[in-house]
C-alpha cells in the first residue's frame, strides 16, 4: 500500500505543474476535470490533484492537448461553450471529497445532459457502486458471493450469524475514508457501534462480516461489451500475526506515512502456480460485476478469500485510482500510456 501512495508523490515531484489556459482558445482539447481542492484537503483528495497532472503529462507526451480544470458549475458552462467552437472530451477524475460525496456519480450526469464525451463509468453505476449496501444487493441478486450486512434498517444478517467479527463502513465513502482498527468489533457489538460511527462521522454506516483471509485486486478497463482484467493482485500483511492485528487496510495505511499499515502491506503482482486458479476465478467473477453494473471506462473489484478458498466481492469501485494499473502494466509487460489513451479513445467513439 505504501508502494501506491508513494508513487503517486512521486509522480507529481516529475510532473510539471500545469496552467490552467484559457480553454477559449484552444483547438480539440482534453480537459482533466478534478476535484476543488482546498491547502487543508486531506491526503486522499489531494491524491486526486496528483493523478489529475500525471494523467495530463501522459497525454500530452502522447501528442493531445490537455489541460487541467477544477470542477464547478461555472467551469462546466466554459466547457459548453468551448464544446460550441471545436470538439472537446471530459477526462473525468471527479472523485468524492469531504462535503462533496455526491459529486462522483452527478457529474457524469451532468456532463451528459451537457452533451461532452467524457472518460469512465456513468451515472447509473458510479451511483450505484458508491452506495455500498445497494451495490452489496445488486452483487447478491447477480449470483455473487458477497459478505452480508447489517445496517440500521437491515438487521436480518444477525439473525443467522451469532459469532465473528463485523467491520463498520461508511456507506457512500472511498479510499478507507473512516476505517481504523476500533471498526472491527464482535457481531453482539455490531448495531451499538454503527451508532457510534455513525455520530462520529456524521455519516450512514453498515457493517460487513469479517473475512479473515487473503486480499485480492482486479482493475479492469475496456468499452461496456469487451471488458479487458489486468490479473488480479494480493495484498500482503506482514507479520500482522506476530504483532496480534487483524488483517484490514486501514485508512492509514493507504494514506499516513510511517504507520504500521502503511509501512507492512505490500501488494504481490507474480502469480504463484498454485494460485493460478483461484486468479482465473476472481478474472470470471470480476467480468460478471463489470455486467451487473454495465461498467464503461475503468474500475476494480477487491476480493477476501477465506479459509476455504472461496472469493468474495468486497467493493466494485468505478473510476478507481490508476496507481495498480500503473504496476500491472509495467509488470505484464503493457504500456500504461495505452490503457490510458485506449480511455480517451473509447470516450471519442462513444
């Protein structure tokens, strides 16, 4: 996990700190449309603004002519009547941020209504990707393992399961955003703590039954009808079991330095032989969640296995990160380049 973070950092020291141009004059553009960020923005949101130059560095060596633009209604106008003079395509990384949870899955709506091709996933599954409990629905309905659940008005999951852990997340929040250690309580503890995270956060949670296993990766891009899976790759807790923790990606440790998460989770990209497999099942069920969502763009899907070896789907999250993809590409011998101009293409013929 430290790997991701730092890559990220990494990329925004090398890549030139791009103007916002005056996007009246210019010719067929590529605009990078980010999030607001404000000097006191959390780490998670500010990796957004760091992925938002990486991606216009990219494109930009690769001939395009792209410019970085925050979001705002007022921005948007400027798009429409930049659209008016010469065709322009909306790369979309409007993620959600504090007080902008709503942001991720509007704003390809409101490009839509604004007829500009944008990059990624749409309305429809960003919405319901993003709420956690209906996406854990859908995923059940479509005949795939996911753990139950237990929130406020849904209490039926512990009426069958009366040992074992449960882990409290926000409902609509990425990134880890909440997550620690005090999140991962006994099922008789399960509905007292949703209240307390709940009035902590000042957020909708639920709670997910605890698998204690491996944890898997599945990014996969391509157009709504040919899905292309990146193999799927592990995340390695060391010596979690020496130091008695259980086995979750915290919040810290995708995002704070020098934590014990961030410095002892690992993600493993060779595929050993006796996992060979156990990865073509988690590419399968990752194409069936790309088709219960009608996914477009980019996403990714993260797997528990339990004890038994059998997979369940934790999260299917639109838009994700790029940062695995990054790595996937460097070690399967692809172009990161491509899959990110494949991105833009799909979004031009679409």
């Amino acid at each position: 996990m430290a790997l991701t973070n730092r890559q990220g950092k990494q990329k925004m020291d090398r890549a030139q700190r791009l103007p916002y141009k005056d996007l009246m004059h210019t010719n067929h553009t590529v605009i990078i449309l980010h999030n607001q960020v404000q000097d006191n923005a959390p780490e998670d949101v500010l990796d957004i603004v760091r992925q938002a130059h990486w991606i216009a560095e990219i494109l930009q060596a690769k001939g395009y002519d792209a410019h970085l633009l925050p979001f705002s209604l007022q921005n948007l106008e400027v798009l429409v009547q930049k659209q008016k003079q010469s065709p322009i395509l909306v790369f979309n990384l409007v993620d959600s941020a504090p007080g902008e949870e709503r942001l991720a899955y509007l704003v390809p709506g409101l490009l839509e209504q604004l007829h500009l091709n944008y990059t990624g996933c749409s309305l429809d599954a960003l919405y319901q990707t993003t709420n956690k409990v209906l996406a854990k629905r859908m995923l059940q309905a479509g005949g795939i393992d996911t753990p139950l659940w237990v929130s406020r008005s849904e209490t039926q999951a512990l009426k069958t399961i009366h040992s074992g852990r449960f882990l409290i997340k926000p409902t609509g929040e990425d990134a880890s955003i909440g997550l620690d250690e005090s999140c991962l309580v006994d099922v008789n503890q399960v509905l007292s703590t949703l209240e307390i995270k709940e009035n902590q956060l000042k957020k909708a949670c639920f709670a997910e039954q605890f698998i204690d296993g491996r944890e898997f990766t599945a990014c996969m891009y391509g157009t709504r009808h040919d899905c292309i899976v990146l193999p799927p790759y592990e995340w390695v807790f060391k010596e979690y079991e020496e130091h008695h923790k259980a086995k979750i990606i915290t919040y810290d440790a995708k995002w704070t330095e020098d934590t014990f998460g961030y410095n002892h989770i690992e993600p493993k990209y060779t595929i050993e032989h006796a996992d060979e497999d156990l990865v073509q099942n988690l590419i399968a069920i990752a194409k069936k969640c790309w088709d219960i969502f009608s996914l477009q763009g980019y996403a990714r899907v993260d797997f528990r296995i339990d004890r038994e070896g059998k997979p369940w789907v934790l999260e299917v999250n639109c838009n994700p990160s790029f940062y695995g993809f990054y790595h996937l590409a460097n070690e399967n011998n692809l172009t990161f380049e491509d899959i990110v101009t494949s991105l833009v293409e799909q979004a031009v013929s679409s």
